[in-house]
C-alpha cells in the first residue's frame, strides 16, 4: 500500500479530490496550508506527490475529524531499528477513544518517516496523550531497550496538525 501526500490551497484540493470520487482520499488542512493524502495500491492521482510505503497500518479514514503527522528524519542506518521498534510496538492507541486510524509512512525519497493518526476529534488525540497507555508506549525513547537518539535520528522530529472538515 502506497500513501501520497500534495499540498495548496483548500480550493484547488477539494477540486482535484472532487475530480476522483472513487479514490480513497481524504482532505485536510490548517491555518498554515492543505494537504491531500492519497492511499492506494497503483499510482497516485497527483502531479507531483511526496510518496510514501505505508508500512504499518490500523483504522479507516472514514471517522476521523483531526489528523496528526509526526515527522521524524531517520539516517539511513537507523531505519531498520526504527522499523522494527513500529512494527513491534504495543497497539494500545487503537484502544483509545476517540482513535480512527494509525499509519507508518517509509519515505520513498527523502528520510523522513511519518506517524500519521487521526483521530475523531482534537480532544480524541489530547486524551491520548495525557494517557498512561501514551507514557507507557514513549518511556524508552532513549534508554538501550528502546531507540537511541544519536544513532538513528538525523535530526530533530516534528508534528503538524490538522483539522479534517466535514464531508470531505
């Protein structure tokens, strides 16, 4: 499964997104831009999409009204560690209320994975992360049981959120 992502104004994605209504696609923007994300097993439908492998994978898009994309550059040598730790993590978010659907991105030409969740609702993913299970499942982010930042990471990780507007 391939998950492509393109970005520009609301406007022109709810056209282009319009223009394929039968393709799994889902709409989402916030105050800085929109972004499209295109999952499929072909090609996308984008000129000129960032492209990625979906290497894990839980949930549909259908409920989800907030999207969370943690960015995180991984050196090249790192991947099959930070693959592996996803791969074999816990699963507990999917237990959580509010949880629509999680998916690990492999970049296809950069290295930059991204965890995207989505989530009902903002309050959804803020419960999350005051959770216990959300503690739990990052307490070894930097011991020898789990990943060890200078190792793997090629620099610092970052999220961006977005806001999934009704009917679209």
């Amino acid at each position: 499964m391939n998950l492509y992502i393109t970005s520009g104004t609301y406007e022109y994605l709810k056209t282009l997104k319009e223009k394929h209504p039968s393709e799994y696609i889902i709409l989402m923007q916030n105050s800085e831009n929109s972004l499209l994300l295109h999952e499929t097993e072909g090609k996308s439908v984008f000129k000129e999409p960032r492209k990625y492998e979906v290497i894990d994978s839980s949930g549909t898009f259908e409920n989800a009204g907030f999207a969370v994309l943690n960015h995180i550059p991984v050196t090249d040598e790192g991947r099959p560690v930070f693959e592996y730790r996803f791969k074999n993590r816990s699963r507990s978010i999917e237990n959580q209320p509010g949880f629509a659907a999680i998916r690990v991105l492999r970049p296809l030409s950069s290295n930059t994975y991204i965890i995207l969740t989505l989530w009902e609702n903002e309050q959804g993913f803020e419960r999350w992360q005051k959770s216990k299970a959300f503690e739990k499942a990052h307490d070894k982010k930097e011991t020898d049981v789990g990943v060890e930042k200078q190792k793997i990471f090629s620099g610092p990780s970052y999220i961006t959120k977005y806001v999934i507007p009704e009917g679209d």
